[in-house]
C-alpha cells in the first residue's frame, strides 16, 4: 500500500508541476452528462490518458457480470478498450496498469485473461489485493495510456 501511495503521489507531483507551468492542456472526461459521479471516467494531460478504475460491469444488465473472476477480468478489459478507443487510445498504447483484487489469490486466473489482451509488449503493471472493492467486485483495474 505505501508503494501504490508513494506511485500516486508521484504521478500528482510530477502532473501538478507541468500544469502549473503551463505547459500541458489538461482535458477531463465526464462518464457521462447524465451522471453525477464524483470523478472522470478518463483525464488526458499532454500525450496520456489516464483512466479511472474499471470493473465488470456490464451496462446493459447494469450490473457485474456473472461467472466469477475471469468473466470479471474479461468484462473489466473490455470496458478499459472502449474508453481507450472513445478517446482516441488503444490497448496497444497502455504503458501502466495497476490491478486491484478483492482476494489475492485469484491473481493467477486474472492474469490467464489478462495476459490475453496485451500478447506483445505488455505494460509495466502492479497488482496488489484489497479488502473489498466498489459494487463488490472481484477485480478493478486502471491504467495509463499514450495518445497520439
């Protein structure tokens, strides 16, 4: 946990400083107009995006899908390759993710899927367990990504 902290603390150091400057438009992306969420569903500074966390959330059921950790992650990447692609990115351009997981020792069937969505030049990535995550999830997952 001190490590993702001190990770973030770096990434909002070295952000804030280049704002500050002036040297970087800072653009935000709401999920939607419609809803009032208290953070963007993707922030682009520069040339990266960085993307708040998914889930396996299906919209059309309005709900995580069924079938455990693998759906889950399945589900979760997807999600992550529509905002990458609505705003102007791709799967191919991730260069970090972090992997949050509510019981730590489903990291392997995790990585099955995952490691199917970036088959060449994977992205640096951190994965850590957590006492419970956001609509009771088995898995969330955020990433940064380069845009041209």
């Amino acid at each position: 946990m001190k490590l993702l902290l001190k990770l973030i603390a770096s990434a909002v150091l070295m952000l804030s400083q280049a704002v500050i400057a002036g040297d970087v438009e800072v653009e935000y992306y709401a999920v939607s107009p419609d809803m009032q969420l208290p953070f963007s569903e993707a922030v682009r500074v520069g040339h990266m995006l960085y993307l708040s966390g998914q889930l396996g959330y299906d919209a059309k059921t309005a709900s995580l899908v069924e079938g455990g950790i693998a759906a889950e992650t399945r589900q979760t990447l997807e999600n992550i390759k529509a905002v990458l692609e609505k705003h102007g990115s791709s799967m191919a351009e991730v260069v970090k993710c972090t992997v949050f997981l509510a019981d730590i020792k489903e990291w392997a069937a995790m990585n099955e899927v995952y490691i199917t969505y970036f088959p060449s030049n994977p992205p640096a990535r951190s994965a850590l367990g957590s006492s419970g995550l956001a609509l009771g999830a088995r898995t969330e997952i955020e990433c940064m990504a380069t845009v041209k």
